[in-house]
C-alpha cells in the first residue's frame, strides 16, 4: 500500500458496522477446554547490558515451557527531568525504538486498509480517517487530547526522539493510537475474605491485556521504571510501566506508592455511559498520571473525577495501603460519567454471568461480555477465600483464556508483581505457549526496582544533551547497539 495512503469508503462501511456492533453483546466466549497453567513462576534476574548518563538498560529472561531458557524482555530506568528520561531512553534502546515505531506505522496503514483489521478502530476514528491519510487522522486526535496534556509528557517524547533519533511527529502520532483503538482486556480486584489468609496478602490485582498479536508489539515488550525526581524537577513517585520499548503511555503498571492501574476499552457498552468525546486527556496519560504523581487512591478517584474524560472505559485503580473494602475501585468512565464500583454496588449486574462477589470487583474483556465475564466469575467463585497470585495465574487467568499480550498481577501487600508477555514472533515454543496467559510469569520485587542506584555521572553532561559515553560493567559491551530481545 502506497504511503499516505487517502482512505474513504472501506473507512465508513467498517464504521457503519462498528455502530450496529455497539448496540449488542460481545459475542466471545474462552475455550472450554482451555487447559491450567502450570508453567513455573520464577524470580526476576535482571542482567545489566549497559548504562548512560540518566538511565540503565537490563534484560529479564521469562522462563520457557518446562522451565527451559526462553524468551527476553527489557527493564529500562530512567531518571532526571522528563526530557532526561526520554532522551536517556532513546540512547539506551535507540535501534529497537526506531524499528518499534516503523513498523508500528507500516503495520497500522496494512491494517487500516485490509477488510479484516488486527487492531479494531471505533466509529468515531474510521470516519475521521474518511478522505484522510492515516498520519492526518492521528494528528488530529493528536491536537484534540493536547491541550488537556501536561507539557512534560511531551518534553519527554522529545527527549525520546532526540536520543533515539526517531521522528518526533512519528512518535505523537503512535503515543495518539490508544484513544483509537479498542482493545478487549480484563481485571479483578480481590481483598480480604476473597484472599488466602495464610499467604498475608490484602489486595491482590488482575491487569491482563488482550489486544494484537499479529503485528510488532509482541516484539518489542518492556518495562521501563521512572524514577522520582529529588528535586521537583520530575514526577514525585517512582513508578513502572509495563508495555513497549519507548512508549510513554501507561496501559498497564504500579508506583511506588503500592499503587496499580487495570483498563478494559469498552466496545459494547450500555446507556449509562451516555457519550463519548475526543477533546480531554488521553486515558494513557490520565493512568500514567495516577502512577507518577498520585500518593493514594482517594488522590486518583479525584483526578479521575476531575479529568476531561474521552472514550468509553473501564478503569481500575487498587491502593496496598488503604483499607480493605476501600482499596480497589473499578469506574465505568467516559465523557459523560465517572462513576465508582465495589463489591456492594457490582456493574453491570446479571446473576447468570456477572453476579457479585464478596470483596471482589472483577470485569472479563468489556462491559456487556457474558461469554467471558460468565468464566471469570466462575474462577473466582471456585478459588474465593483461598486465592493467591500463583492460583489466580495457573486457574483463573489461564481458564478465563485473557491477556493474550500482557499480564500483570500485582500483590500490592508485599509490593510484587507478576508479570508474562506473548511469545515474540523468533519464539518457537508453539501454539499451546503463544499467549501471555498460557506462559511462565516472572516476579518482581518491586521495591528493588524502585531502590535501583541511579548510574554513575559522566564527566562533561549537562542536561543529558551532550555526546554520551556507555558505561560498560559486568563484562556488558559499551559498544553494543541491538539487542536480541
């Protein structure tokens, strides 16, 4: 397909068909016959490959089937002011966040013009792309969300661009692709009376994302940690986003504050979300906000509150530190409402396939989804009073068949999260393992993470634009450039 491609027609009908598909129920249900799973957890080893002024590169290894050697994934940190981040971030993964993001484009404009669409774009998007091209259509989200984005989002996507050497406008246009796309994903929040009393958690969290498998993101996982800034020159909190190499969006993640987000986009919502809009934060900005700058829960139900919300959403927001029964909250979000959900005033409510649960709040991959929503009331029925993060991974996930990209469980209580991404596309450990769900998860202990000792100062910097020089530790190459992730 020729580059900038107008597109017009084929845009409308699949709009035409997104409207009528709004009005109904999402039609998926998981396999009955999805198997456990019963791939090992193991603990994160994070191997140092190098380090420049203001940040540090580590690969993490997730355990293959059977618990042989598999597949790796970065864990980058960052610290200084947002342009310093970003710009330590682009040194460090320079020729993967190139390659990310062109083939994160050429992908889109593949997608955008087949008849059988990967990614699923809403109505409102396809008609906007009609007699448009592609990087038209996205500017335009773009300068829609702007002024409701805080400047240092984007200092820091200069900063990225800058270091990376990947077109800045290439950037805004793909950091633009969450408020334009759909994805199905699902979340719990589970405390007290729900959870195993001997293994001493208090609140255990579900964020699994269910979204494209075909195209480059599987190839390019990651979790970048951010750390607080000392002197007000950056974001109070330290704070991990679990995603890909160089986005700067928050779709999924935790705090230091033992805080953590889950986000489900609602395809098939009810009257009660009334309308939506594109002129407010974008919802990967909202969470990433909740991340980097909120020291509660009550602080991001506010912000929540607060927002110029866009699309139709559910959120997820769980506290560590709070109470049980007031340390998780899902919202049903839009534009139009922001409204609070816990175990006592459960939404939707249908007790065939979305009854509640005692100190439980849970959501499986949209807003009116028996199919899905149905087995994951069942798992979490089954395993109520006796849940753990290693049960909840091998019999609730891994049966409700969700999170085909990524995973994270996070225990909030002991400060761990768990993490398992989808088989890149070099892996050859086969079907039965292609999902996040069906593979091995890696735990964190997120309070090394956030304790990492920030690099050591290079002579001659200032501000993290001048010449870099690696650093090169453990036997790591300063030299090497890619990675074999």
């Amino acid at each position: 397909m020729r580059s900038g491609q107008v597109f017009t027609s084929l845009a409308l009908v699949w709009a035409g068909s997104v409207r009528h598909a709004q009005c109904a129920y999402c039609s998926g249900t998981p396999d009955p016959n999805a198997p456990r799973n019963a791939n090992p957890i193991t603990d994160a080893v994070p191997a140092f490959i190098r380090e420049v002024t203001n940040g540090k590169l580590y690969s993490v290894t997730q355990t293959g089937p059977n618990g042989n050697p598999g597949q790796t994934f970065a864990v980058t940190h960052v610290w200084g002011t947002p342009y310093e981040k970003g710009f330590a971030q682009g040194q460090l993964l320079q020729s993967e966040i190139q390659a990310f993001y062109n083939q994160t484009w050429a992908y889109l404009e593949e997608e955008i013009s087949s008849s059988l669409p990967g990614l699923f774009f809403p109505d409102w998007f396809l008609e906007q792309l009609a007699g448009k091209t592609m990087a038209e259509a996205l500017d335009w989200t773009a300068q829609a969300t702007m002024p409701f984005t805080d400047s240092n989002y984007y200092d820091e996507m200069r900063g990225l661009s800058d270091g990376s050497g990947t077109s800045y406008d290439l950037l805004v246009r793909v950091h633009a692709l969450p408020e334009a796309t759909k994805g199905h994903c699902s979340m719990f929040g589970a405390w007290d009376d729900a959870l195993d009393p001997s293994s001493k958690t208090e609140l255990l969290q579900l964020r699994a994302l269910d979204w494209d498998v075909d195209g480059p993101f599987k190839d390019y996982s990651a979790i970048t940690v951010s750390h607080a800034s000392k002197d007000g020159s950056g974001d109070p909190n330290s704070w991990a986003n679990v995603g890909f190499m160089g986005f700067l969006g928050t779709i999924t993640g935790v705090s230091d504050k033992q805080m953590a987000i889950s986000e489900i986009g609602v395809t098939f919502p009810d009257d009660t979300f009334g309308k939506e809009s594109r002129h407010g934060v974008p919802f990967s900005v909202l969470l990433r906000d909740i991340l980097s700058q909120d020291p509660t829960i009550d602080a991001a139900l506010q912000r929540i509150t607060d927002a110029n919300r866009t699309c139709d959403l559910i959120l997820g927001v769980g506290d560590g530190k709070a109470v049980g029964g007031s340390n998780f909250r899902s919202i049903q979000y839009s534009a139009s409402v922001a409204n609070f959900i816990t175990d006592t005033n459960l939404q939707p409510v249908n007790d065939t396939w979305h009854a509640p649960i005692g100190d439980v709040v849970y959501h499986g991959m949209d807003w009116l989804c028996p199919g899905y929503s149905e087995v994951l009331m069942a798992q979490l029925q089954k395993f109520h009073g006796t849940l753990t993060a290693a049960n909840a991974i091998s019999d609730v996930i891994a049966i409700t068949s969700t999170g085909n990209l990524h995973i994270a469980v996070s225990d909030l209580t002991a400060n761990e999260m768990y993490v398992s991404f989808a088989a890149n596309s070099t892996n050859t450990d086969g079907d039965d393992f292609r999902y996040a769900y069906q593979r091995s998860f890696t735990k964190f202990d997120m309070g090394a993470l956030f304790d990492e000792a920030a690099p050591v100062a290079t002579a001659g910097l200032s501000g993290g634009r001048g010449g870099v020089k690696e650093v090169a530790r453990t036997g790591a190459s300063s030299k090497k450039r890619a990675i074999a992730w």
